[in-house]
C-alpha cells in the first residue's frame, strides 16, 4: 500500500484497515508457527503497511492538536 492511498483514506477507514491488517498479520505468523506459511516476504510488507498508516494517523492527530 502506498503512502498516497494511505493519505486519501479517511480516520475509520484507517483504523479498519490497520485492524484488518493486524488480524492478517497474527494469522500468518500462526502459520509461520505451524510451518504453513507459502510467503514469508508478506509479514514483512504487512509490518510496513500497519507503520505506515500508524504514522498517518499520528500525524493526523497531531494537526487536530494543534488547530
């Protein structure tokens, strides 16, 4: 996921996604657990996308705080 369509999304949207995205991140290391996992590399870009839109939202609240 881009950073462009992380800013276009709005504040629910986010979080629904970062949930969705730690929901799918514990399944896939449960897997990885188990031997089961088929691509190792997604952890890895599901670890960047959930900081990528906490890093959003964190900066969203901020400009709130400071209006």
């Amino acid at each position: 996921m881009k950073m462009k369509e992380i800013t276009e999304l709005s504040t629910d949207e986010l979080l629904t996604k970062r949930r969705d995205l730690r929901q799918e991140r514990l399944h896939l290391r449960l897997q990885q657990q188990s031997g089961q996992l088929e691509q190792p590399s997604r952890l890895r870009l599901l670890r960047r996308d959930i900081g990528r839109i906490e890093t959003e939202l964190s900066q969203r609240e901020k400009q709130t705080e400071a209006k």
